[in-house]
C-alpha cells in the first residue's frame, strides 16, 4: 500500500476512534485533535481553560508533534506544570495541503506511539 494511502487509512481510522470518545457525533477536525494533544500533554483534564490557555494548548501540542523532525527541543516545565520547547530549526515554508499532511503524519505516528490506536 502506498505511503499516502496507508495513512489516510490510518488518519480516517483515528478520526473514528476520537470523534467516538470526544465528541458528539460530528467527526473532530485537525484542529480539535491538536487541541486534545495539547491537554493529553499538559495533563490537567478536569479543567475549563481559558481562549488564551486554548492557543497555548494547540502550541504545546504542535511543539511536541514536530518535536520528532527535530523543528523543537523540550526545555521544561513551568511552575504551573506547562511544558515549554524551544525552536531548534525553523519549519520549512509549506502549502497549506503540505502542512496539513505534515501534521496529519505527525498526530498518527504520536497515537501510534501512545498505544492508543494500532
């Protein structure tokens, strides 16, 4: 199977397991799945965050997607147990459909990794 089908077959997979878990019927979209990274990393689930806490929890989660490409480094966490990460390479300018592949492989590979989907 080629490399672009196996992972929209695994994209399409993921979307099902989380839309099922998280949502209420509406499958999430990209940005609703990096936002559920963002609070799996920071790990305070039973809390209501702020807009700008929102923001941050998408950064967060992207820092640590691109992590692996080696675009960000874990410095540490905060007092209120935020992680931060420091840029190690600047992303590549990308197409929007580029980016969305970009971040599509990096989520698969990060619930590969979590055990959550196989």
């Amino acid at each position: 199977m080629a490399r672009d089908e196996e992972l929209k077959r695994r994209w399409d997979l993921l979307v099902e397991k989380l839309s099922s878990q998280f949502s209420d019927g509406d499958p999430l979209e990209l940005d609703g799945i990096i936002y559920l990274i963002g609070v799996q990393e920071l790990g305070q689930y039973h809390r209501t965050f702020k807009k700008d806490e929102k923001i941050n929890l998408m950064h967060i989660a992207i820092c640590r997607l691109l992590e692996p490409y080696g675009y960000y480094e874990f410095e540490y966490f905060d007092e209120e147990g935020w992680p931060h990460y420091k840029v190690k390479e600047a992303l590549p300018p990308l197409k929007p459909g580029e980016q969305s592949v970009l971040m599509k492989e990096a989520i698969v590979t990060y619930f590969l990794e979590k055990d959550y989907m196989t």
